[in-house]
C-alpha cells in the first residue's frame, strides 16, 4: 500500500500495519487525511507524515484519529528491533456533530505539536502521563479543556510490525481542575473514574468539569485520602539549587522553584511523603530528590540534590511557601532559601497569557 502522500513509494510495512489496525473498526472506510507539505526529514516543521480520521457515531458522533511517524513506516533505522521508532502512536477521540465533513484543523495541529515535543526532547507519552496545555485546547476557544492524559487506546491493541512494537497511546482532553485533582490521586484511577461519563475517553471540548458533580469529586478525594498520590516526579522550567559556603556555617543552599508550581508541590508532598515516598523534582540541568525521614537533611550529588524532610518539615513548608515571587526560610530548614520565581504562562504562539507570582 502506498501513503496518500507519496503513491509511488510502496515500501511501506509500518504505515500498512497502523491502517490495518484500524481496519476492523472501520471497515471500507475511507478516513480523512492531512499530511505536511514540507516533509519532516526535508527540514520541514511538521513531524508526522501524516494524520488520519474516521467518524462514528457510536457510543456518540466522534472522530478518532491516529498519527503516522512516531514509528518507523518505512525502512528499520533504529537500533531497538524491539520497539518501532519511538514505539507508539498517538490517538484521540474527538466529539463532533454527526453531519460534519471534516474534523477541525486544531486537532491535526496539536497532533504535530505533541510529535514535534517527542522528536526534540526525546521523551515520550506512556499510559497514565500528564500534559498542561498551558491554555485551551484549541487556540481561540473558550472550552475548558486545558490539559491532556494519556492512556492505552480501549479499542487498538498494540501491533507487532516488521520493524517492532507499536502501541497506541490516546490523548484524552481534561480540564485544568480535573488534572489536578488526578495528580493528587493516580492517572489511570481517575480516568477509570471518569470513565462512565466520558465513554471511550472521547473529548468533548464543549463539556464543563466533571469535578462539578459531588460523586466525582467525593469519589476522587477518597481515593487520594487511601493511596495518596502515584505521581513521582514533576519538571519545572525555573528549578534548580545551588550551595555557597559560610565562614564557620552550614552552607547555604537556595532551591529556585517557579511559581505556577508551587502549590502543585506542596499538595504532593503532603500526599506522598507520609505515604513512604519520593517525590523528585525536575529541572532542566538540575534535580531534587525529596523523601521523607525523621530528621532534616541535604546531600548534593552532582546535579542531584537530596532533602529529607520530617512530617513536621512538610507541614511548615505548606503553611510557608506561597506562589509569590520572593524568598522564603521555612521553620526547621534555616540553611535553605526558597527562591520563588515569577512564572510567564504563553500560549501555543508564545504570546503570554498568564503570569503568575
């Protein structure tokens, strides 16, 4: 089979293994199609060679997509004969109305935007990952979807292709509200939770939080009471640590956190920590490893730094640190500053749109 884009080359077993996944789903139809003008390995913008759709209307009028690219569709060019490419594919569910012809150009876009994240960091979206927008959705609306998990597609199995493993990983829209309070609990739980209300994890841009109904959030909270929080890492554009030494003194450490991301912090050091686990914070050149103990400590390892803190500890910072700009000395840890940054929110076009502390 060749790709809609380029019907001469017909060397193209991973491309035909994606399509034929979906096959079952939608037998005989022909999906909708948008592909870059500029190829990604032409030193164009856009990653994916190409996106494709198809509309249903079971359990409601949707349409789902999937990406072509982020494994390999052509010729085996990586070293893992297990994994193709990156070893997976993203899906999304889209809610629409049963008489539209062609899904919203957004969502192709915010396809290659999360295909461009992958091939320039190198990171990659697993089942019961996070993701803030820092905005809608879709740019210019007034929807409340703001953030994004991502789970296991419930009707495309992982496929085995002649360069390896492909599986499908689904973008599921989320309000802002809705994120947080799964980081305060587990991904994969809460989206079970949600579940009878979003069925099939279709995104519906127009719906309002599902946290405005009681047994949601009661159901939420009561999970995050009993296991604490699964989430185990957070990245911030602004961490980072240093140490200066004192004359006849305990060194002083500054740990420099952004602002958006403070209270996010302190709720899961509160819902981790007392559960018997980490948190680790991540920078861009530097890393904080926060665990529980029962007395105060900091040990710098390279680019690591490692806290332990006591409950007590943890209950002062929460009642301390605020998401201000300004620096902070928390009770029980007088050889830290907290150096709180201001944080500049920008949209998909970087223009700012929140700033924050």
């Amino acid at each position: 089979m060749a790709t809609p884009d380029d019907p001469q080359d017909d060397a193209t077993p991973g491309w035909d293994a994606i399509t034929a996944a979906f096959e079952p789903l939608y037998p005989g139809q022909e999906p909708r199609h948008v592909g870059p003008v500029i190829p990604w390995q032409f030193n164009g913008n856009d990653p994916l060679d190409g996106i494709s759709a198809w509309q249903r209307l079971e359990p409601v009028p949707h349409w789902h997509f999937v990406s072509y690219g982020l494994s390999e569709l052509y010729d085996k060019a990586s070293d893992n004969p297990a994994l193709s490419g990156y070893g997976f594919e993203l899906t999304f569910r889209l809610a629409c109305d049963p008489d539209e012809v062609d899904p919203p150009a957004w969502a192709f876009s915010l396809f290659q935007n999360l295909a461009r994240y992958v091939f320039q960091s190198g990171n990659v979206f697993e089942d019961g990952h996070w993701m803030n927008l820092n905005g809608p959705i879709a740019l210019g609306s007034d929807t409340l979807i703001g953030s994004l998990a991502f789970v296991l597609d419930p009707e495309v199995p992982q496929i085995d292709t002649p360069h390896g493993r492909v599986a499908f990983i689904q973008l599921v829209g989320l309000t802002v509200d809705e994120e947080a309070a799964g980081k305060r609990w587990d991904a994969r739980k809460m989206l079970d939770t949600l579940l009878p209300h979003m069925p099939l994890w279709i995104t519906d841009i127009s719906r309002a939080s599902l946290l405005d109904r009681d047994d949601i959030r009661a159901a939420l909270d009561a999970g995050s009471a009993r296991d604490g929080s699964s989430t185990a890492m957070l990245f911030n554009e602004a961490l980072g640590w240093t140490q200066r030494s004192r004359l006849l003194r305990t060194d002083l450490t500054t740990i420099t956190i952004g602002a958006n991301h403070v209270e996010n912090i302190l709720t899961l050091l509160r819902l981790r920590l007392p559960f018997g686990n980490e948190l680790r914070l991540i920078g861009p050149e530097k890393y904080i490893m926060i665990e529980p103990g029962e007395a105060n400590g900091l040990v710098p390892e390279k680019e690591q730094l490692r806290v332990t803190l006591t409950r007590a500890t943890v209950d002062a910072l929460a009642t301390t640190l605020r998401p201000r700009a300004g620096i902070y000395t928390v009770p029980g840890l007088d050889t830290v500053r907290w150096d709180i940054r201001q944080t500049q929110i920008k949209d998909a076009e970087g223009k700012v749109v929140e700033t924050i502390g």
